[in-house]
C-alpha cells in the first residue's frame, strides 16, 4: 500500500483537492452537511465532519455539531487513519493510535468516539475522511457502518460534480473564445471577397442579364448570408443571441436553402420541392440556419443508389383553448424525405449535441439537428421527428 504521506501521494492529494475545489466556499457545504445530519441521526451520536486533509492541515468544509476549524495534519485524527478502510474506535482513550491525541487528551477536546471512512475521489485519491464522533463511547452496528460508507459515497459525488461543473465551464469558455476567434478571422476574408463579387458585377464585360452575371449575383448573395451567420456565431460566442422577430417569408427562406445547397442537390441527382409556406414573426437568420440544418440533414441521409426527395409543406392548425404554443393557431412545417430512416434507439439521441445516428459513414459533426432544435424553442416552438414507412419526417411548429 502507498504511504499517503510520501511526497508523491501528497502532491497527488493536494492537486486532487484542487482539481475537486473542495476547499473553496460554495453551495456543496449545505448538501454535505445534510449527509452528515443523517450520519448523526442514523449512527446516534453527537457530530459529525468532512475533513479534507492537506499535506500539512485538515479542513472541516462541513460539520454538524461542532464548530468547523482548520488544524494541522498533526493534530488530526483523521490524517492518522487517512488512507484506512472503514473504522469505528468504540474507546479513543484505549487506542495507542489517538490516546494522545489533542481531541481526546483534553487540549482540544474529550472525544471517547470516533468513527471513519476515506474520501476517495473518482481518480482513485483519498483526500480526507467522512467521520462521526462523541464524547462518550460507543459502537457501531454493521449496518451503520454500512451506511456510514454510503453517505460518504455521496459526498464525495456532490464533489465530484462539483468538478465537472468547473470542467464544463472551462470548456464552454474556450468554445466561446474558439467561435470568437473564427468568427473574428473568417469575416475579414469574407468582406474582401464580396467586395470583389460586388465589383465584378460592375465590369463593362459583365453584362446585366448574362449568365456571368447571375452567377456572380447569386454568389454575392450566399456571401452575404454567410457573413450574417458568422454575426450569429459571433453574438453566441458571447452568449449574445436574442432572438429578433421579424415578418419572415418562409417560402423566401427556403428558396436561399435552395440556392446554397443548389450545388449539393444538383451533384446527387436529388428533388427538393416545396409548398405554399407562411409569413412568420421570426428571426431571419436563425430560421435559415434552422431550415438549412433540416434540408441539409434529408440530403445526407438517402438509401444506396436513391436519390434524395425532400419536401418542404406548411398547414396552419387552428388555435384550442389554452394553447400555450400560440393563440393565433400553429403553423406546422414539415420536413420530409423518402431516405434511410432513423432507427428507433437514435430517434430522440439525434438531438444531444455531437451525436449521430448509427450510421457514421455520412459527413457531418452532429450538431445540425441539436441547433435546429434549439433554434425552434426559442421561438416557442418544438421539432420533432417522426418516422416514416420510407424515410423521415420532421416536424417543426411555431406560433402563428
């Protein structure tokens, strides 16, 4: 067995305790101290600690009973037993382990009982003890001991969350400084080429009406869009991303889908088609970024030597009493296509973020859905997937 006190197993503890944060104040303390009420009920006895245990001082970061204190790692009781398995001392006096020491010889205090089990971290570092003591002796059952272990497991799982929350938040942030950072670059370059688009369009050899022209025209206006996307990766890169409600055509929406995937649709030989669509309250990047997401998605995912069919078709369903979704009715827009399908295990695992579907020989991140879906709720809306007997559909309702 490691000695917890050699070098090596300090640094490990102390860097383990600061990976945790399990001496900074925080919201954990009132959740630990809870268990320890338990411990203290369950056990019958009079307090209750966790003590983390540096390389040279023990921190009670939550008792019941006692006032927490801070004292050295010579004095603690715990850092006598740190690394030990679960312990119930019936008589502190009669052990050579603690008879001297300053909580039993009086110098401290006069604890008779003492009781405790490791902290031990999901990386396999004991960093303190979860513990139970008295002024007077005592015995533990095997049931209490039993729980005394579970209750200590659960702690060491409030800090161990604890670390995953701070290991999220440092990952979100250097996302966020990552979309700034791209946003950042990509929108010089992208400025400069549509300024050389727009002056193209204006050259004598030109000509308004010619097929140059169009081109040029239709290649400025994906350029544009673009550079509106990168606005919004901007703006949530800084958690900036209100959603702007505007009177939006639909139809008009899915037309640009159509002509920035017109390169994809035309390489695969696919049918995209619409209907009649609504004027919305929304806003106008994000639900092309929605509608892009959707169409591009049914393009990816067709049956070997099928080409792709997707449909786009809006019906507007009438309002019922106390609808929250919209007092003016609904419009539900749907999404179909006549490809492979969804399993029904991935059906709702489609949306979580950096997931895809069973079949990962398709380009993709998966984030399309997962954004879509995001977008769709901020409008007060859902999408929906729903499976078909050939292909997929995908239902998106907004307010009317």
């Amino acid at each position: 067995m490691t000695d917890p006190w050699s070098i090596p197993a300090q640094v490990a503890r102390v860097e383990e305790i600061s990976a945790l944060g399990a001496l900074e104040p925080d919201t954990v303390a009132p959740d630990l101290q809870s268990l320890l009420e338990l411990a203290v009920q369950f056990c019958g006895v009079s307090s209750a600690a966790v003590n983390i245990v540096t390389e040279d001082s023990q921190h009670q970061i939550a008792v019941v009973g006692v006032e927490a204190t801070v004292c050295t790692s010579a004095e603690s009781m715990c850092a006598v037993v740190l690394d030990q398995p679960t312990l119930s001392v019936g008589n502190t006096v009669e052990d050579p382990r603690f008879a001297t020491n300053p909580f039993v010889d009086g110098r401290r205090d006069e604890l008779r009982f003492y009781a405790s089990t490791p902290l031990i971290s999901s990386r396999g570092v004991v960093i303190g003890r979860f513990c139970i003591f008295d002024t007077e002796p005592r015995t533990l059952t095997g049931d209490q001991e039993d729980a005394l272990e579970v209750l200590a497991a659960r702690g060491m799982d409030l800090l161990e969350l604890r670390r995953r929350t701070r290991d999220l938040e440092a990952s979100n942030a250097r996302l966020s400084d990552f979309a700034s950072q791209v946003g950042h670059d990509l929108s010089s370059p992208l400025a400069a080429m549509l300024l050389y688009l727009e002056l193209a369009q204006e050259q004598p050899e030109v000509v308004a009406g010619s097929a140059l022209h169009g081109m040029l025209s239709r290649t400025a206006a994906m350029t544009r869009r673009m550079g509106m996307q990168i606005e919004g990766i901007l703006r949530s890169a800084h958690q900036e991303v209100p959603v702007d409600l505007q009177q939006v055509d639909l139809g008009d929406v899915v037309d640009f889908v159509l002509v920035d995937l017109a390169a994809a649709i035309a390489g695969s030989a696919a049918e995209v088609t619409r209907g009649d669509l609504p004027v919305l309250r929304a806003d106008p990047e994000q639900v092309y970024s929605l509608m892009l997401n959707l169409v591009s998605n049914a393009l990816k995912f067709t049956r070997p030597g099928v080409p792709a069919q997707v449909h786009v078709t809006a019906v507007l369903e009438a309002a019922t009493p106390g609808d929250p979704e919209g007092a003016d009715g609904v419009w539900v827009v749907d999404v179909t296509d006549e490809g492979r399908g969804v399993p029904e295990a991935d059906r709702q695992r489609v949306f979580a973020r950096y997931t895809r579907g069973h079949e990962q020989d398709t380009v993709g991140h998966g984030i399309g859905l997962a954004t879509a879906r995001g977008i769709a709720e901020a409008h007060g809306g859902t999408l929906t997937l729903h499976p078909r007997d050939t292909g997929t559909l995908m239902r998106l309702r907004l307010p009317a």
